[in-house]
C-alpha cells in the first residue's frame, strides 16, 4: 500500500492527482475555451454509468485510438478501468500509454484515492459598498415589482398559478397598487435626487464641507468689533488724559491704536480687581467676568455705552470708595446741581438760551463747569450758547460749554479763555479753545470724563 501526502492508495490503486498532472503536462487545456475540463470523479461516474456502451467508431486493428476515444476498444471496459482510461484518453496519439500504471495491470476492483478539493484563491476585487440611496431604492423595486406580479401586471398567461388571484380580486386590488406604485416611483425620485444632491452617501454622513456661517453670524461679529472700535475711540477723546483705564486684552489693543499710552492702561487679569484705575471699559468678556459685583461694587457709573445686546460695550466710572458711598452721594449731587444752576441764572451778568437753562435748573450739567461759570461771571458778564458732549447711552450730563460775547468783543473771551486756563485739578478743563464761526468768536470749554461726583455736596464719593 502506497503512502501519499493526503491519504493511502491500495496497491495497484492510482492517485486520480498523478493522472491529471500527467494528462494536464501532456495535453495543454486551449486558452480561449471558457469551459473546464471534467473532474476525474465526473468522469468515473459516467463510465461506471455505462459500462456495457459500445464504442461509437471503432478504428482498425493495430491503430491507435484517436484523442476522445481511448478506453473504447471491441470490448467494454471494465467498470473499475473506466475512470483511469477516461483520464487518460487525452494523451499521445501515437497509442503509447500515458505515464503511470497500464490500465490492464490494474484489477477491477481497485480503488482510487482522491485528494480532497484544495482551496481556490478568490481574485481580490476592490467593488465600492452602494450608497444608502441606491440600496433604498433597489429595496423598494423589487418590492413593487412582486407586488405587481401577485396581483398579475408582469406575469405571463400561460396559465393561473397555485395562489394567484381571481380575476375579480385582481381588479379590485389593481387600482390601489397603481397608486401604491405611484407613490413608491415618487420615493425612488426623491432617493435619487437626495443622492445626487449628495445629501446621501455611502457613509452615510455628507461629505459637502460645512455651509459658511449665516448671515446673522457675520452680523454679530460686525457689530462686536464696531462697539469696540466706537468705545475705544471714545475713550481716546473724551476721558481725562490723567486718568487710568482698565480694559481686557483686546480693547487695551485698540485704545493703543487710538493713541493712548501703555502707561495709561490696566490690563484687567482673571481675578484681580479693578481698583485703581478711574475708568473701566466694561466689553462683553469683562461683564462676563464680574458679573453684578461690576455694577454693584466696582463700577456703578456709566459714563458711555456703545452697541446693543451681547455685543454692548460700556464705559464706566470706577467708585474708588465702593459701590454703596457712590450711590449714597448721588442724589445729594444732584440736588447741588441744582441749586447752583439756579444760582447762577439769578445772576444778573449771566445770560443763557432757554433750552441750556433748563439743563441746568434740571441738575444735567457737570459740577466743574458750573464753578468754572461761577468764577468766570465774577470778573465778567458770560453768556452761554449751548451745552454739549454727554456721554452717548448715558444718563445726561453735559461736561462741555459754549460762551460768546455778549457785546461780540473777542477780548472778553480772550480773557475768559486766561483764567480757565490758570486753574488746577479738578477745575482744569481738558480743552479751552476760542473759535470763530462765521463772524462771530466763540469760547468753548470742556471737561474730560468721568464728571467727580460730590464737588458740590461737600465731598468726593468716586
């Protein structure tokens, strides 16, 4: 008995691998044949099937058999040669025996070991996974076509198959088929356009980059940036050159493009106090950092504000002595504006426009520049033209004056103009300027903000 790699061959027996290897080395199958040749099992079957079939053709004596006809002489082969001739009626022409045992050395009963089927190697193949759309709508057609089938739109009429519909059902169910059909044919369309669209796709998920930020986005960083702008400019004119500003890192940036000092900035650090600054430029990040405690402790005055909503940036006064002195002391300073403005209209040499009289009985005009009148009426008559500059989106209170001459004398304001200029801290105006408007001279007089609270009442609460 004869050992092999996958089994035992009994003796005499032939490995159907050692046939075909040497069949295959003799006879080349043709590479444009897209068939196979048969397994030497099938061909075993099918002489074992017919063992007594008589040859179709039978050649001379003494000639070798053609190729396709070897194992068929005068005599039916026997049943356990068939397989090997079979195999082996692909070799030479010239008669001789293929390589191997002879057919007639073999018995009858011998038997044949086979190898088991080897694996066959798959061609790797790189086939895209279908989209969810097209899945979709192939799901729904193979649908609606057996549906349609059931109910005989499609089918042959060859006949009425076990459990199909009568033809009084089918009637009855094919007009809402048609329907159901329709409606699916509309789903398939919307499919196909959502997969075009690309708002379908293998993944699931779009692969379209993300839509640019709305209009309304742009809006809000527009506006945050023209607050800023607005407030940083602002406090660049109209704060008092002396004093400190605190601000976050950004509007610190821009009071410095605005022509402020790094010596005049506080740059404002997560946690610290605001204290020691006279001003605060109070934007979105630095509400969001103190929170209440900014308005009810630190910075109770507002002084300015510019834009609106979460991008509102405000400009506030510091209470160096606390929130609650600074709240206690208004009303007494206003109360005090008031009576110093009447004060002055009783004045026989003073002299002042209705509308900037009534800011004054009103108690909206700057304390600094109500003693500053009140100096400059003891030497000369004053006539007031207007107030102005106020802090946008503040309460009112005017901190700049416009005089002119009352006999149009240029020198009585030149002299006007010397005395305000010779006056110290807190009474020095930040501006004083004669100006000409038309042919008439003006003098006008400012003051830088904040405006001090107490100067009147008799006592400084800021």
């Amino acid at each position: 008995m004869r050992k092999d790699d996958c089994g035992l061959t009994p003796p005499g027996g032939t490995l159907v691998d050692d046939v075909v290897t040497d069949t295959a080395a003799m006879s080349p199958a043709s590479p444009s044949s897209g068939e196979s040749r048969p397994s030497a099992g099938d061909t075993t079957a099918a002489a074992a099937s017919q063992p007594d079939a008589p040859a179709a053709t039978e050649s001379a004596p003494g000639t070798p058999a053609a190729a396709g006809q070897a194992g068929r002489g005068d005599a039916p082969a026997p049943p356990g040669q068939a397989g090997r001739e079979g195999v082996n009626a692909a070799g030479p022409a010239d008669g001789k025996p293929a390589d191997g045992p002879a057919a007639g050395d073999a018995d009858a009963g011998a038997s044949v070991g086979v190898r088991p089927p080897g694996r066959v190697a798959r061609m790797a193949t790189d086939t895209r996974e279908p989209s969810w759309g097209k899945v979709l709508a192939t799901t729904i057609s193979l649908w609606v076509s057996r549906r349609l089938r059931r109910i005989g739109i499609g089918r042959g009429t060859a006949g009425r198959a076990y459990g199909e519909p009568t033809a009084g059902s089918r009637r009855f169910s094919t007009l809402r088929w048609r329907v159901v059909a329709l409606v699916l044919a509309a789903a398939v369309l919307a499919l196909v356009g959502l997969q075009a669209s690309g708002a379908l796709n293998s993944g699931g998920t779009s692969s379209r980059p993300a839509a640019p930020a709305s209009g309304g986005g742009t809006s809000s960083l527009s506006a945050a940036t023209a607050a800023r702008d607005q407030a940083a400019a602002w406090v660049a004119q109209q704060v008092s050159s002396a004093d400190i500003v605190a601000c976050d890192p950004a509007i610190c940036s821009e009071l410095q493009s605005h022509g402020l000092p790094a010596g005049r900035l506080l740059p404002l650090q997560p946690g610290a106090s605001p204290f020691g600054a006279d001003v605060i430029v109070a934007s979105p990040s630095v509400r969001s950092e103190f929170g209440s405690q900014l308005t009810e402790e630190y910075a109770p005055g507002l002084i300015a504000s510019f834009g609106s909503g979460p991008a509102r940036v405000d400009v506030r006064a510091i209470a160096s002595l606390g929130g609650a002195a600074y709240r206690a002391a208004e009303p007494a300073d206003l109360a005090a504006r008031k009576v110093a403005g009447a004060q002055l209209l009783h004045n026989p040499r003073f002299h002042a426009t209705a509308q900037a009289a009534s800011q004054m009985t009103a108690g909206q005009v700057d304390s600094r520049l109500l003693v500053t009148l009140a100096s400059l009426v003891s030497q000369r008559s004053v006539s007031v033209a207007s107030f102005g500059d106020t802090g946008p989106g503040a309460p009112l209170l005017y901190r700049q004056v416009t005089l002119h001459s009352p006999g149009g004398e240029v020198s009585d304001l030149t002299a006007d103009l010397d005395q305000v200029q010779t006056q110290r801290n807190p009474y020095l105006p930040a501006s004083a300027i004669i100006v000409h408007l038309g042919a008439q001279a003006q003098l006008r007089i400012e003051f830088g903000a904040p405006s001090l609270p107490g100067l009147l009442s008799g006592g400084n609460s800021s």
